[in-house]
C-alpha cells in the first residue's frame, strides 16, 4: 500500500510540473458490426448497429444463409453512415438494395435465393431442432453481394431459431394419425392448438414449433403427401374419421387443457379447420383461418376425401411466363354445394385473413361469404376480418421472406405456382397478423 502512494505522489508532481500528461495515440477501432440478441426466435426483431465507420461514408449491409437444403439465400441493403461514423438499421433508411426505407428487419424479409440458385424456391424449414445460421457483414460502398470485388469491413453471425430452449418434440404415429406434437418447457397442462398446412402436402413443423415456444401444445398435422399415410400422395386419402382422431389425441393428453383447443389452417387447412368445427363433432375454442376456402371442387365423397389435384384443371389459368394459378378453383360460384361448410353451424369465435394480392385462392370473395352466412344466423360477433393490401398467400410467421411464385410439382411436368405478395406489404401483413393471431389466441385459449 506504502509503495503505491508513493507512485501516485510522484505522478502527481509530474503532472504538476509539466501542466498535464497527454496521451496520444493513432491508434483507430476497427469497424464492428453488432447483432442483439445474437440468438432469437424467428419472430422477435433484432438490432443491428455498425460502427467505427467513416463518416458520412456509402456502406452495404449484407445477410447471407444456406437453406435446409443447401440454398444460398442473400439480402442487402445501402446505407449513409451518419456523421459518427455509424449505422443503426432501427433508425436509419436503406437507399438501395432489397429493400426501401428505414426497416429494421429488412434484411431477413427481403431475403431471396441468390444469384444462379435453382428456380422456385420456397424458404421453409425442414429441422427446427437446428437454427438459420446469418452472416451478417458490413462492405464498403454501395454494392451487391454477387459483385466480385468486394471490401467486407465487419461480419457478425446470428441464429433465427422456430423452438425455444427446452420446447420439446415428439413423432406421432398413432391410430393412423401422422403428426409432430410440440410442448412448452414445464409440465402444464397448456392451451393447444393443431396445426394444418395446405395441399403442397408432407409435414410442415415450424409454424408448431414456434406456437410451442409461445406456451401452446401444438400439434403439426399431415393428411396428405407422406410416406406413413395412405397413397397416392397426390391427394387426400384420409377422411373426417382422421381429423377426428387427431383432435381427440390431442385433447386427451394429460399435458392439454382439454377444453382449450384451437385449430389454425392456411389454404386448404383452413377449409379443414372449418370443417373440423362444423362436422366433425368436436368443439374447438377458436379458429384462425388464413386464405382459405369454405369448400372444394376436388372432393370425391362426403367423408371429405380427394381427387388427384392434377385432374381437377378446370379453373387453372396461366400467366404470360406458364406460372399457374389457382384462385378461380375457390371462387365460392365454382365449390359444388355438397363441399361447402355449413357455416352456419360455426360454434366458435373465428379469425378469418385475407392477403388482397393471394394469387392462389380467392380468399376475399371466401370472407365475404363466411361475413355473410354468419350474419344472416345471427352470429357475426364470432367473426373478426384481418385483411392486408398488397399481401399474397403465404402469410406466415414474421421477418421470414415470401415466395411470389415457386415450384408446385415435378411431375406428370414441372409446374410453378403463383402465390402473390409484394414484399414490403407482405411482410408488414406477416408482422401484423401475428400478433394478432397470438392475441385472439390468448384471448380465447388462456381467459
């Protein structure tokens, strides 16, 4: 202690001697790029900051990640440095690139498969036991990824991720039924909700998954296109019987609050989600249907069951480039009488959304309907309408990237479909409806 006051006297009397001691030094931070939190769900925004940065300066903010399969999907954005030599994405406005204007999540919304990818890819995850892995980097000047010469100032990674830490996963194969059954952390029992995708058919998990991190049991259904059910896979083999079951395994798991069930369906699943509530005899708290229709022009009996969808082309229409769209199938003058809904019968609080630029079914004239059947049985408190300009089919979780048109089929021919959505309006849909399908759900589910 003797000797370090001693040092400090003397260094006082140096600094007294000489007015001050002053360090200077060249030495100059390297740019950095920061990404909080580095680790999130795929629905919770994240910041990204660079600084250390000329001032004043053209930089390029740049994401890259591989798909589940392989794809490279890449974005990027052109920004001014600020007169301190920094760059805040949750502030400052992009000037170029895949996106317009001050967008903190632009760089994962505006993701699109990188130069010379296959054609038709649609982003979807396969594992969500595994995270997207980002590479974030900083470039120098106005520039684009696929440009040779390129100066990468500063690079951060970032993991998107549909299961939160200690969400758990189980395969269902039961009683014929064919599904994923997701759980919260904890022993419950949870609110629940099952789970249906469209006729692009197998078993979509992550949509569940991510229910499951925001405290539901959640149950990813598959009734079509997978090897453990019925064939031909091209169409639908299983009838109510099936979605009976599957809600019945469901409600009887001792971790599910058996009176506190939900059903979300897209496209077809959502007619399927109608039907299951008006059918099948069960009574689910609450649907939330998203550009779907109230029948179908492809059902082959009363049990719900399909024909191959290639035979049914009545009402496919094909733009200029052969893309093939599918609205006209479910205009609700084109669904035979038999299939449709009796909506009427609905005994719960429905969330009906409607993307305006959906390409692939005609979901607003569907909403129309559904407004007015519940209105004339005296019914339309049940009834809640969200419905978004400019957005396509495939609305789905948030700050995920939409697939405008992809490929449907490979065979009897490789076929594309168009699903619709521009971009920005597409993804400020995804943003919205979200929350808003997590508020009715809680509303109904957990009150």
């Amino acid at each position: 202690m003797i000797s370090c006051i001693r040092v400090f006297r003397n260094l006082a009397c140096l600094n007294m001697a000489v007015g001050g001691v002053r360090w200077n030094s060249s030495f100059k931070p390297a740019p950095l790029l920061t990404a909080a939190p580095v680790r999130a769900l795929i629905d919770e925004r994240i910041s990204i900051k660079g600084r250390f940065l000329p001032p004043q300066s053209p930089i390029t903010v740049c994401a890259q990640m591989q798909s589940d399969e392989g794809d490279l999907w890449e974005s990027f954005a052109h920004y001014t440095t600020n007169a301190d030599g920094t760059v805040n994405l949750t502030r400052d406005h992009s000037v170029g690139g895949s996106y317009l204007g001050c967008e903190p999540m632009g760089l994962f919304w505006g993701l699109q498969p990188a130069p010379g990818s296959r054609e038709g890819l649609r982003l979807r995850k396969k594992n969500v036991e595994t995270p997207y892995v980002m590479l974030l980097s900083l470039l120098e000047g106005h520039v684009s990824p696929s440009e040779r010469k390129m100066t990468e100032l500063a690079a951060v990674s970032t993991e998107r991720w549909y299961m939160a830490p200690g969400v758990r996963r189980t395969d269902i194969r039961q009683d014929g039924v064919v599904g994923t059954l997701f759980f919260p952390p904890g022993p419950g029992p949870f609110p629940a909700v099952l789970d249906l995708w469209g006729m692009g058919g197998g078993l979509v998990e992550y949509r569940a998954a991510l229910f499951a991190s925001k405290g539901y049991a959640s149950f990813s259904l598959a009734y079509l296109g997978h090897k453990d059910l019925p064939g031909p896979h091209n169409r639908v083999n299983v009838g109510d019987a099936y979605f009976k079951s599957a809600y019945h395994i469901l409600q009887d798991h001792r971790q599910v609050v058996a009176d506190r069930i939900g059903i979300v369906g897209l496209s077809f699943g959502a007619y399927l989600s109608l039907r299951i509530a008006t059918r099948v005899g069960v009574k689910p708290s609450c649907l939330v249907c998203i550009n779907g229709p109230v029948g179908s022009t492809m059902l082959t009996d009363a049990d719900g069951r399909t024909e191959n969808f290639e035979n049914e082309q009545r009402y496919w229409r094909f733009d200029d480039q052969g893309c093939v769209s599918f609205k006209e199938m479910s205009l609700p003058a084109n669904l035979p009488p038999e299939s449709k809904v009796k909506l009427e019968d609905l005994p719960c609080p429905l969330m009906y959304i409607v993307g305006e630029d959906d390409l692939s079914t005609s979901s607003m004239e569907n909403a129309n309907l559904i407004e007015q059947t519940l209105r004339a049985a005296g019914k339309s408190q049940l009834f809640t309408l969200l419905s978004y300009p400019g957005a396509g089919h495939l609305i789905e979780p948030p700050y995920t990237p939409n697939s405008r048109v992809s490929l449907w089929s490979f065979k009897p021919r490789k076929l594309y479909t168009l699903w619709g959505g521009h971009p920005a309006s597409h993804a400020a849909a995804q943003q919205d409806a979200w929350k808003k399908i997590l508020d009715f759900m809680d509303s109904h589910l957990r009150q």
